[in-house]
C-alpha cells in the first residue's frame, strides 16, 4: 500500500477541515504570514546605575530617616538613632537615665528600679523614722553599661547623661523621711554621673535628635 506523500497529506487534511467547517457556514481563519524576528535592543544601563547621586553610592537609601518612637520598658534597656526618640512610663520610685552623644547621633535609655541600689537604712532625725541609702557604686555599674551599649552603636560618642527620676520622688514633703530617701539617691547620682536630675514624672521621652528630656 502506498503512502502519501506528508505534502500531500497537508493539503488534504486542510481539505477536508475547510470542507468541515464549509458544510457548518463557516471559514477556516487565515494563517498569519511568517514575520522574522528582530533582535532585542540591547539593555539600557539605567542612570542610578552609572552615577553617583549626591555622594551617596547607588544602593543606599538617600530617602529621609522615618522617625521611631521607641518605647522601653520597664527595667528596660533600648538604643535609639538620631532620629528616633526614647520614651518610658510607670516610673515610680524608679528612674530613667540616658547615656547619650553629645553630637545626637544616639542615645541609650535605661529604666532603672532604684532598689538594686539600696545600701540600707539610716536614722533621719527630721522626721525621726528611717530612710533608704543608695550606693553610688551600683550607679557606676549603670553608667559603664550604658556607655558600653552607646559606644557599640556610635564608637567616637562624646557620652553625656541626663536623668528623671519617677513620680514618687516629686514633691516630696522635706519633713518625712521620703524626702531624706530621695536626698541619698540623688547625691548617689550625683557622684556616679556627675549631673542630677532633671525632672520627676511618671513618663518621660528623651528626642535623640536635640538631647531634649521632657515629661510626656
């Protein structure tokens, strides 16, 4: 039995498909003429890709720093840029000190309970009752770590520090003991940090960006 040549065999099954769809009042579609395919263009190097804008090399976001407001909690510790601000609440007999650069490029706050400075009692003769000793040593302890968690983030901070103390230790009547408990820790402060207080509230937010402590 003889085969068809595939030519032929082409045209006849084309045949019978236009015959197909003739006998159901339709037409076989047009085969699109074969179009040669031009080659790409090459790629265009975009522009950010060749220059350097600003100074800035590409890559790096030259967009605005957002601004974070970071929260610490309590006996919390947190680092912030020069952008960010640094902000604790529920401070009672506790404070917050902040180890900072003195060029704003950031700031470490460090919500401290003032009990694990304690160094006893004494007698206050004022109100005649005992009143809380603090010592400066666990305030040094502080300060070194602080200025440590700084340094990690900005290696040539100018440090500096600045503290509030909690809302327990406003107002204080001088004829109790409280007010003699706050007179220790204060002078303890005083000789770890060589700065006291600035301010006593129950929540307080340090902007890294212009060294500014505030009650908020």
């Amino acid at each position: 039995m003889q085969t068809a040549p595939a030519e032929k065999q082409t045209r006849n099954s084309n045949s019978i498909a236009t015959e197909s769809l003739g006998r159901k009042g339709l037409t076989m579609p047009a085969v699109p003429a074969f179009q040669k395919q031009v080659a790409a263009p090459p790629p265009v190097q975009r522009k950010e890709d060749v220059e350097v804008i600003k100074g800035v090399p590409t890559g790096i976001n030259t967009l605005p720093v957002q601004r974070q407001a970071i929260d610490v909690a309590i006996e919390g510790t947190e680092y912030g840029a020069n952008a960010d601000t640094l902000k604790t609440t529920g401070l009672g007999n506790c404070v917050a000190i902040i180890a900072y650069d003195a060029a704003n490029q950031g700031a470490v706050m460090i919500h401290y309970n003032t009990m694990y400075a304690m160094d006893g009692e004494e007698y206050d003769p004022v109100s005649r009752k005992r009143a809380f000793k603090y010592k400066a040593s666990e305030f040094d302890a502080v300060k070194a770590t602080l200025a440590e968690k700084l340094t990690e983030k900005v290696p040539q901070a100018n440090v500096r520090y600045t503290i509030a103390m909690g809302l327990e230790w406003s107002n204080v009547d001088q004829q109790t003991h409280t007010w003699k408990a706050r007179h220790n820790l204060i002078i303890a402060m005083q000789t770890a940090f060589g700065v006291s207080p600035k301010l006593a509230a129950k929540t307080v937010t340090f902007t890294v960006a212009n060294s500014s402590l505030v009650a908020s």
